[in-house]
C-alpha cells in the first residue's frame, strides 16, 4: 500500500503544471539539460511561456534567492521547489547540480531578475556544465540592458554591455577612458548613491556633449528615462535630482570624426609629451584624436628617438 502511495506522488510530481489565466496548464517534459532561464526584471506579466513550461517542468530549478523565486512561482501556481545557488555557496551547490545533469536529470537556472549569466554568478555553473559535456539551453526573455537601450533613444546598431564599473573615483575614470572611442552606445549597471558621481565622471571623459540617459525602475510601476547629454544629466543631478531603484546607463556612441593630418597628430604629441610621461601622452593624445592608443605610444617613441638622434 504505502509503495503505491509512493508511486502515486511521484507520478503526481512528475505532471507539473502552471497556472495561466486561471487555467492549469501542463508543463512538457524536459530533457536532460542546463536550462538558462530568463525571469521578469519587474513587471511579473513579461514571463514567457516557454519560461514558465521549463521553470515547471525541470527536475531541478536553482535560483540566487528562494524568497524572490517563490513571488514568481506562487504568481503562476508552479509547485515546483527551488534550491538556492549563489556566490556565497557556488562551491558547494554547482557540483550538486552538476551531478544531477549527470544522472540525465533536467536543471533550470534563473537569477533573481532577468537573464542568468549576465552580472551574476551562472556564468561558471554554465561554463562547468559545457567542459562536462551537459547541453546548456537558453530560455530567452526579460533583459534589463536591452530594455534600456531601446528605451533609450540612442543607437542601436552596435553595443557594449559592460556591467558595474569601479566604485572608487580614478579607477572609474581610467575604466571610463577605456571606452571613450568605442564606436558603440555604452551600457553600465550603477546603483542609485553613485549614479550622480557616475554622470560627473562619464561628461569628465567623454565630454558633456555626448548623449546619454539614465533608465530606472525598468518594466516597474515607477519606470524612468532621464535623457540629454552627459551635461545635462549632471546639471539635474548637481540640483539635487533624487534617485532611487536599479539604474542602467546608456551613453551614446563618439560622433564620427576626420582622421587627423599626420603632421598634426605629431605637433599634438610633441606638445603632450613635455608636461607628462609618455604613456599619459599617448592616452591623453588618444581620447583628443580617437586613433588607438598603442599607435600614438609607439608613434610618440619613434618621435622621441628621431629627436635624440
């Protein structure tokens, strides 16, 4: 009696399901794979169907806080139990998981909001699961840099999501100067205390005529596009502009400009070189011209010996 009994729960657990408009709805089965599975970054509706399907349906669903996940889950009467995997216990929970894939078992990943890998710490359980040989799946949806580019207005074309930059002040700004002539609108996560610092140090480097904005709350009830240039942007927030909620920056791309006369690039670099080392020359020459870095510092080198000689 009790190995049917037993029998009966797992055949009931095997036939998930979830809930859409008041309806149940089956949840397909899953075959043996590391499911990356994107999640709403605010507003629950934006979930797909193919979302719910594997979060329903997998033999295991991990996730960076039970406590997020199971606001989604009861939101669409999915049963299914979530185990905690995140940076404070990858160690210990990514071999288990690992082990599961193993066994032929079917495990979906979600992050807390968005799209798992991007800024969070799936990227080595993914990566782990390919050397093993797992299939890994993504399960495309919600994403927060995405959603603020096309919200933002700025090209789209190229782009290049290059997650949190440095909280202190000057490594902020070399990481900036980094991509000062990037052909392509730039996107950060800043959090709402250092977004004002973060505008400053942004119009420092590329110049206050570049066009940005500010996107905040995306998909939420509160969801704000503060757009301008990066002079604009830090005259509001030098007013004292209050900020709150998650943020991504979007900063345009440099406006295209001439190659520069090589007798100029000379004068330039010979002016630079008399008040500061040759590696700031070079990097300095670089962000007024647009031409690479390395080429100036090499070409300033060249100069140097020629002179000497």
């Amino acid at each position: 009696m009790e190995k049917q009994q037993s029998a009966g729960a797992a055949e009931k657990e095997r036939q998930r399901s979830f809930r859409l408009h008041n309806a149940s709805v089956p949840a397909r089965p899953l075959g043996p794979a590391l499911y990356l599975v994107a999640t709403p970054i605010g507003n629950l509706a934006d979930i797909t169907l193919r979302a719910l399907e594997t979060i329903a349906g997998a033999d295991l669903l991990a996730c960076e806080d039970t406590r997020v996940t199971r606001v989604l889950l009861d939101r669409y009467g999915i049963v299914n139990r979530p185990v905690p995997y995140h940076e404070h216990n990858a160690a210990e929970a990514g071999p288990r998981l690992l082990a599961a894939l193993a066994e032929g078992k079917s495990v979906a990943l979600v992050s807390d909001a968005g799209t798992p890998l991007v800024s969070d710490p799936g990227y080595r359980l993914a990566q782990l699961a390919i050397d093993a040989g797992h299939k890994v799946i993504p399960v495309p949806g919600p994403s927060a840099p995405l959603a603020a580019l096309v919200g933002s207005g700025l090209p789209s074309d190229a782009f290049l999501f290059a997650g949190f930059l440095p909280t202190k002040d000057k490594a902020k700004r070399d990481r900036l100067r980094e991509f000062a002539n990037v052909p392509s609108t730039l996107l950060f996560f800043e959090s709402p205390h250092r977004i004002a610092a973060t505008v400053a140090a942004a119009a420092e480097v590329f110049g206050e005529e570049r066009k940005a904005a500010v996107c905040r709350e995306l998909t939420k009830a509160f969801e704000e596009f503060r757009r301008g240039t990066l002079g604009e942007l830090k005259a509001l927030y030098d007013q004292g502009a209050s900020v709150k909620g998650e943020i991504v920056l979007v900063i345009g791309p440099p406006d295209a400009k001439p190659a520069p006369e090589a007798a100029d690039v000379d004068a330039l670099l010979k002016a630079l070189v008399r008040d500061m080392p040759t590696g700031k020359a070079a990097t300095e020459a670089a962000r007024r011209t647009g031409l690479p870095r390395k080429e100036l510092y090499d070409r300033l080198l060249r100069l140097k010996e020629s002179h000497e000689g």
